[in-house]
C-alpha cells in the first residue's frame, strides 16, 4: 500500500461518489473552505496498484511559527471494519503530520455510536460500536468526550429520516401538531421553488439569527459557499413565496363576511369568540402584509440544503415575521422531504440537535422539538477523535485559541461601536 499526499482531483471525486461521502468530504467543500475560511485542503489516500483503498479531505488551519493543526469533517472515506486498513492509514496520516509540522488532526467520522430512546438514553438490546471506539483509541487517538449540545465542530446528535419509506407513512410520522400548522400553510398559497437568490436568504437568515440570538457567517461565505457546491449541485437553496397583492384581497372578503357572521352569532357567546378569534388572526395578517400590497412575489422563507446521490442535509434557514406567523418554516421543511424523496434520496439529516433536550436552554430544547415532530430516527454519533503528533502544543492551544477568539469578539464589537 502506498500513502498519497495529494489525490488529482478526478480521482478523488471518483472515489467520493463510490463511497457515498458526506458532502464535507466532497472535493468542493475543500475548495470552499479554501476561500471562505482561509484553511488550506489536503485530499490524502491510501492505494494499491493504481487503485484507491480510502481518502480523506483534510482541512489545515496555519498558526505561528509555521505550525498547524487538521480538521477531518465527517471523515475519513474508509471501510472502518477494515481494521488493517484503518491502522496502516493512520500510522501514514502520523508522518504526514510530522511533515507537515501538524500539531494533531482532528476526525470525527458519520459513524452512529449506539442507538438511543427518544430520551436520548441507549435502547436496552441496542447495537453500540464499543469495539470500534475501542481500535480507534489503541491506534492512540483521544475521544474528545460525549458533549450533549453543540460543542464540537459538528453536532453530535441529529435526526434523520428513512426516505424509502411511502410519503403517506412519512405524513404520518409527522406529529399532528406540525401536520396542522403545515396544512394551514395551504391557506396562504405558498409556492416552493429551487432559488439562486443568496442575497434574500441572507437578509432572512440575519433576521432569523438577531430574533434568536445566534451569529451566522457573513454573506460572502455563504455566497461562496453556494457558488462553489452549487456548482456541482451540492448545494441546493429553496424559497417559499406569497402573494401580499392576493392574499391581502383575500383577507378583505373574509372580513366582510366574518363581521355579518359576527353580527349574526352577537348572542352566542362562544361562537362570536371564535369568529372574532378568527377576525384577530385575519387583522393581524392584514398589518404584516400591508406594506407589500403591491407585490404580486415576496419570499419569506429561504433554506440552503446539501445533497449528495443518496443523502440531503437541512442546513441554514432564514424567514421574516410573516414567514414566522404563517409557519412557514414547517411548510419548508415538509417541501424539503418531498423533494428529497423525488429526487431519490435514501436519508434526509435534519443536520443537529441537543442530546439532553430536558435539561437544555429553551431555544436548543425548541429546535429540538420541532425537529423532533418530523418522525425522524434519533441518532447519536460517536464524536470527535484527535490524532495528536506534538502533545506539549497541544494541551496549550485550546487556552491561545480561547484568548485569540475573544481578541476577534472585542475587534468586532469595536468595529460596530466606531461605524455606529
């Protein structure tokens, strides 16, 4: 066997298809990184007479004094029971880290570690890959440990969902809570569509992420990132779109005809709540939409997804408060898995959850349930793995990496306070 360095980018692509990878391990999402984060890809391998045996994309991020450190996202593109293989593999990756001036690379491969409860609490006669976790700990990487939320590079914990399934059997899974909001969707005529727009998905994913306190990338990352996959069609973007023009002249009607039902029903109590329950709704929707009277197309929801032959992954996701109010978020999610499942998908990976929803913070224990009420299959994975080459180095860079990222915080809070 013989280690390769750097794999000709056919080749590589080649063998990613044959191994149905993650798309982090697509030949792209080097190249992105490349230019939306400034890490440096390295698309390494194993062959034998001319022929791939494994791969690996490796992610390099440059420090000081010509050192650095590998990132391995969801990798490696390896049979993983091939024991033989996997050691000799990591035994090469060892000297390429040495040559490299490497400090450790870091992996933290798609393999499910046990099989869990919807609790999160493994199942009693369920599989559990101990055997496995164990060879990667006697070929001396160090398990990182099992976060429970979103501490590592990726989450740890998902959902996904059994596309091979009927569509009827999936609609079924859905809880009927969400069935019901998805069904009042219909109302507000939303059309589904593949989008190229990363400009308005990036004005809804701001909104989304002030509303919920969270910090997405910039919007040349995601631009980026986009025109890089999109290129190859692993990355996808979706909008839905309203009519404010038609819907608002709908919206009329229906209180002209709730006010005669209103003024009919002026004795009956519980029915006249509910008709003015119901004009409450209607004046609220009326007030969000006013301002876009004479638009006849407004997006209000946006999602970018990754897919590969056989797998889709819910990624970012941005809508503005009438997306909010009109729960268009469910709808987009239920497109998601309808057009997963035509375009012959196996696995649709609603990309990241907590795995102690009970004890979390309201806003993970919320995503949660409402990835959750799809009826996906809870999973667990078995976490990040370091292969470490200079171990001095590495017990002291988590303590730089913290002050360097709280010098990067204060720079950008700085920034705002002068621009303001």
């Amino acid at each position: 066997m013989k280690f390769i360095e750097e794999i000709a980018q056919k080749k590589y692509e080649k063998f990613y298809q044959q191994k149905n990878g993650n798309f982090m391990q697509s030949y792209a999402w080097g190249q992105m990184n490349r230019k939306g984060r400034g890490q440096i890809p390295h698309y390494v391998g194993m062959e034998e007479d001319g022929k791939l045996l494994c791969a690996a994309l490796l992610l390099e991020k440059q420090g000081p004094f010509g050192l650095s450190y590998f990132y391995c996202p969801r990798g490696y593109l390896i049979d993983f029971k091939n024991a033989s293989l996997l050691e000799e593999f990591t035994k090469q990756l060892r000297l390429f880290l040495k040559r490299k001036h490497g400090i450790y690379l870091r992996i933290d491969p798609e393999i499910e570690y046990q099989e869990i409860d919807e609790n999160g609490k493994p199942l009693e006669n369920g599989e559990k890959k101990e055997a496995l976790f164990n060879t990667f700990l006697k070929l001396g990487y160090k398990h990182t440990g099992f976060t429970k939320n979103f501490e590592n590079n990726q989450p740890r914990y998902t959902f996904q969902i059994n596309l091979e399934e009927d569509l009827e059997t999936l609609q079924k899974k859905i809880h009927k809570s969400t069935q019901k909001k998805i069904k009042k969707t219909y109302d507000y005529q939303m059309k589904f569509q593949e989008s190229k727009d990363v400009e308005t998905f990036y004005n809804l994913l701001s909104k989304t992420s002030e509303k919920d306190h969270f910090e997405a990338y910039t919007y040349s990352y995601y631009k980026n990132a986009y025109e890089t996959l999109g290129k190859d069609g692993i990355f996808k973007l979706f909008e839905l779109t309203i009519s404010p023009k038609s819907l608002l002249k709908s919206i009329h009607e229906k209180l002209k005809n709730l006010e005669k039902e209103i003024e009919k029903n002026k004795d009956k109590e519980t029915k006249r709540k509910q008709l003015e329950n119901s004009m409450q709704r209607l004046l609220k929707e009326k007030e969000l939409l006013t301002p876009y009277q004479e638009k006849d197309s407004l997006v209000i929801c946006s999602q970018m997804c990754a897919k590969t032959k056989e797998e889709m992954w819910t990624l970012y996701i941005g809508n503005d408060e009438i997306g909010k109010e009109f729960y268009a978020v469910n709808r987009m999610y239920y497109e998601i898995i309808c057009y997963a499942k035509e375009q012959g998908c196996k696995l649709l990976d609603l990309f990241g959850t907590t795995g102690d929803a009970l004890n979390s913070h309201k806003n993970l224990a919320g995503i949660h349930n409402f990835k959750k009420n799809f009826g996906g299959r809870y999973i667990e994975w078995i976490g990040e793995f370091d292969l470490i080459e200079k171990k001095w180095l590495y017990r002291i860079l988590p303590f730089f990496l913290k002050v360097y990222r709280k010098l990067l915080k204060w720079k950008k809070h700085f920034v705002k306070f002068l621009s303001r």
